[in-house]
C-alpha cells in the first residue's frame, strides 16, 4: 500500500461526489488543466456509480503518479460484488444488463489515456484507469 493513496468507500451516491471533489483536488495538484479534470470526474462518476448500482458497495484508490517528467492520476474502481459475465459485451457502447445507457464503461474508457477491467463473476470487479497531464 502506498502513503499517497487516498482510498474512498463507495456505497451511495454522496461518496460519488466525495470521490470527483478528491480527484479535481488531487489532479489539479498534478497539474492538470480545467477540461481535464472535468474529464477525470466524469470518468470517475461513470465506474464509481457502477459500483453503487451493479455491486452495491466498493472503493475508489486516487494516487498521483509520475513517470520521468511525466505526471498523471491513477484511479482504481474496485468491488466484491458479481462481476460481469462477458466484459467484451459489457464494454460495448449501448450494452447495458438493466435498461441503463449502457454508455459508462466505454465512455469511462475514451476520457482516460489508460483503461482496464478485470472481473470474474461471483469476485468482483477492479477497473484501473490513468490519465497524463499536458
Ligand atoms: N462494478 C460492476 N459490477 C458488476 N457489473 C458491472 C459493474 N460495472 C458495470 N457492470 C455491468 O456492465 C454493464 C455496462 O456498464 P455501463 O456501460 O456503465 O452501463 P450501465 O451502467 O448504464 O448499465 C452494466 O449494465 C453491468 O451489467
Ligand atoms: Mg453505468
């Protein structure tokens, strides 16, 4: 575990809030611009209300990462809930198990530099997403 890790409960939809406020506060840190953030908080809303609605309860880890002169914000979206059966569907734009928009795992995935899912029903669920500055 690292020291630079803030690790946000998710259970309803105020922690989805709590954890967009946290990572604009973190990536703005990182130096990240206005449009960027808002990116950032749109990804994150789309996998951390995931979790509020497909797994019931779950966590958010934020960390500012860097990489040479290179700086970023790693989010990782993690739960114990059912997990998903067929990820390749579930990633598919429109495709949505109960009359959602089924646009959260694929948009998520188009705003961030980074992007991967691991699930396994009756597991859960870790989604790893990276976005660079500049
Ligand atoms: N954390 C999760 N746990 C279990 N299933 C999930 C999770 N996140 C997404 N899914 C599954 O993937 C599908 C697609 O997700 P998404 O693109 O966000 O669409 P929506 O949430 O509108 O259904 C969901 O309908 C659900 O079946
Ligand atoms: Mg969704």
């Amino acid at each position: 575990m690292n020291n630079n890790e803030t690790h946000i409960p998710i259970q309803r939809s105020e922690d989805i809030v709590t954890a967009r406020e946290q990572a604009r506060a973190l990536g703005r840190a990182a130096g990240f611009n206005g449009s960027d953030l808002t990116l950032i908080a749109t990804a994150i809303s789309e996998v951390t209300r995931n979790i509020v609605e497909h797994a019931k309860r779950g966590e958010l880890v934020l960390c500012l990462i860097s990489v040479g002169s290179k700086r970023g914000i790693s989010i990782v979206a993690r739960d114990e809930g059912p997990g998903i059966p067929d990820v390749a569907r579930a990633m598919q734009y429109g495709y949505s198990s109960r009359n959602g928009l089924g646009v959260g795992l694929p948009g998520a995935r188009w705003l961030m530099d980074e992007f991967d899912i691991v699930s396994k029903v009756g597991k859960g669920t870790i989604i790893t997403m990276r976005k660079w500055a500049g």
